[in-house]
C-alpha cells in the first residue's frame, strides 16, 4: 500500500491538533489503486455517499454489510431462493461501482433501474423480459460482453421465479446478483466476485456472514422483535423502551435462537486492515448487528489497525433513549463479549470521531466521560454547509484516511 511504514496510531498518539493530512491525501490521490486499506462494518445506504468519495483515494476499501435485511424487495428475494439479504450489499456494490468512462457507467445505471412499484405484474414481467433479453433501452446501450453477462445471470433469476414472485419495485441489480447466486450454486462470494467484475467495483464488498438468519432486537421491557425492518421501524418513544441486546433467530417468525460464526476469510480481512470503522448508520442493525457473529470482536482486538467509531449525526430512531457515550459503552461490551477477558479498551476502540460544533448527537457530548472510557475523543469539522445536518462524505473520507 501506498501508506508506506505504518505510524501505529495506537502506540503513538496523534498531536491535540490534529487534523487531516493534504500531502498523505494527495499521495492516496495520485495511486488509488494502491491506497489504505479501510475495513467498514456497515449497513444500509448510509456509507455510500462516503464509499463514492473514497474511490478518489483508495480502491482497496473493505466492507463487511449485514445480510438480515428483511423488508422490501431483499425479503421477497430471501424468501423466494432461502438466501442472505443482498440489497444492501448490491447498493454498497453500487456506490463503489467505477463510473468513469473507462468503466461500465451504462451498466450501474442498469443495475440502479428498479421497475414500478405500481404495475400490474405481467406488465412488470414483460419489462423484466425485454432487459433479459437486451432490449430494453437501458440494457441495450450496455457494451455487448458486458450485456451478455448481465443478461445471463438474469435469465437464470427470471427462469427461477414461481409465477407468483412480486416485481413490484424489485431492483434490476438484485434480481442480476440473485441470478449470479443461483448459477454459482448458491455460493454468495462467487456471486459477488462475479457481480463486482461486471460493475468495475473499486473496493471489496462482502457479507459479514453467509448466514440466511434473522436479526431480533431485546427490547429492556422484556419484549422480542424479529426482523430488521421491524426493528428499524419501532417507534421506541411510544413504547418507553430502549433496544438492550441484539440476537439472530433461525426463524423469522419465532425466536429460535441461532449462533453464527465469522468466516476465516473475514477474519483474514480484518487482520489485513489499516483502519477499523464503526461508520454511521443505525446503531443496531447497521453497526452492531455487523459484530454478532462469533469470532468477530476476537479478531477486531487482535488487529493493531486503530479502531474508529464515527456516530451517526441527528436523529438515530434505534438510540431513543440511549446517549453517545452509552452507544460507546453498549459496542464495547458487544466486543468484549466475544473476547476472553480482561480486554483493554485499546484493543476495542482507539478513537470516537465527532464535530461537536456542527453535529447533533444523542444525549450531547460528554467529553470527560468518553475519556473516562479510555477512547480518544477527535473532534473535528465533519459536517458542511451542503451535507448539513449529515456528514459531508469528502470530509469524513479525508479523516478515516489521515488516520489509516
């Protein structure tokens, strides 16, 4: 990697003035190919914006996206074919896409084409029918090999669809990333490493676990709710309740208790990483839900990368009740959890990334207790005039990357 003799951003503390590096940016800049290698645990669209501005920088950015989506076209999909969520996953894919004219910018937009949601289904069917067969105006200015691939994998998702499958909003690079599992033998890595080639992928994108599980939220008045949209949807306020732990059921229609384990390839991913992020997302079913599986917070300690948790700005539906440094407490005991005690907090969390002037944060910022904790508190501008009251991609890419 570019990133030359690593500074060990543990043992050797950053300056209080720190700030992002120009000349290591520009030096990321002019060989993204060969730039850092950031492992995100993610979910959902949040990242993306920041996955497309890191492109500039790097092309080996890593991300491990959890696979319990359970609503929208993803849930038809698992439904249908017993397989992991693959929506978030696509769209990551997506942003990390190469759409220069160089790459395949034709076929992204394919990817990105979703059909109505409003149609009837054999009108639904009939556009899904002109894609496979390249005649549809999106599919027919993708460049012939490329069309050709694209149209194979659809055909095989198209050909698999019992009679009542639901169209009705189904992404296009679902359905193609549904049909390349299904020719690959129901191998989700092979699909995506095949998915990846067709759409250039600057950066690696992978499940964290193959595992078609489901995710269930403990709520603290000692209520269960299976199912990622559910928990996504809950309105905690209403209910005087706060999310106390997160588990995976084997069904998704009873708590079946269920124990994944982080696959060795993931494992080798986070021992190869120059930084680790908590990004932000939702807190549970975007970052915590990420480090279930068995082994995982194992493999963050091991790792000598430092460790960064970017909390999510504004509102976080799934923090009602809990404040920053309790988010900071909650993912610590979720790694600690899966280590062999007495765990260091180094070894879990090196950083907690904010901008205490322009950002909004659940409960405030307590600065002395996050110290007290044993993190590092970097407060710097992460929010502009355009992203407000979100991070601005550029700026929060420029701090992961100074840091790596």
């Amino acid at each position: 990697m570019l990133s030359g003799k690593r500074v060990n951003r543990i043992t050797d503390p950053l300056p209080p003035s720190w700030a992002p590096d120009p000349q290591r940016l520009d030096l990321f800049a002019g060989d993204p190919a060969a730039g850092p290698q950031l492992l995100f645990f993610t979910g959902g669209s949040a990242l993306d914006s920041t996955s497309r501005a890191l492109k500039r920088f790097t092309h080996n950015s890593v991300h491990l996206v959890t696979p319990y989506d359970s609503g929208g076209s993803s849930a038809i999909l698992r439904k249908a074919f017993s397989m992991p969520a693959i929506g978030d996953l696509r769209s990551r894919l997506m942003s990390l896409a190469d759409e220069r004219v160089t790459g395949h910018p034709e076929g992204v937009r394919l990817f990105a084409h979703r059909l109505s949601k409003s149609a009837a289904g054999p009108q639904l069917r009939a556009e899904l029918d002109t894609i496979v067969a390249g005649e549809h105006p999106l599919a027919a200015v993708v460049d012939q090999q490329t069309r050709g691939l694209i149209c194979i994998q659809l055909q095989a998702c198209r050909e698999a669809m019992a009679e009542d499958f639901d169209l009705r909003g189904a992404s296009i690079g679902n359905l193609v990333l549904a049909g390349t599992y299904l020719r690959n033998a129901k191998n989700l890595d092979a699909a995506i490493a095949e998915f990846a080639r067709h759409a250039q992928v600057l950066g690696e994108v992978h499940t964290v676990t193959n595992d078609n599980y489901h995710l269930v939220a403990h709520l603290d008045d000692g209520s269960r709710v299976i199912g990622e949209h559910l928990i996504t949807g809950l309105d905690l306020a209403a209910r005087h309740a706060v999310i106390e732990q997160l588990s995976l059921s084997h069904s998704p229609d009873e708590w079946q208790p269920v124990q994944s384990v982080l696959p060795e390839s993931r494992q080798r991913m986070i021992a190869a990483a120059e930084l680790i992020c908590f990004p932000p997302g939702s807190f549970y079913t975007s970052v915590l839900a990420n480090l279930l599986p068995r082994g995982a917070g194992r493999a963050i300690a091991a790792s000598a990368a430092p460790k960064v948790y970017v909390p999510s700005l504004g509102t976080d539906p799934e923090q009602q009740g809990i404040s920053l440094t309790d988010a900071v407490r909650r993912l610590l005991a979720v790694l600690r959890q899966d280590c062999e005690p007495p765990v260091p907090v180094v070894q879990l969390l090196n950083y907690v990334m904010i901008d205490s002037r322009n950002g909004c944060y659940n409960g405030g910022i307590d600065v002395p207790a996050l110290h007290a904790l044993g993190v590092r508190v970097l407060d710097l501008p992460l929010v502009s005039v355009q992203s407000a009251p979100l991070a601005d991609a550029q700026l929060l890419s420029e701090a992961l990357l100074s840091l790596a």
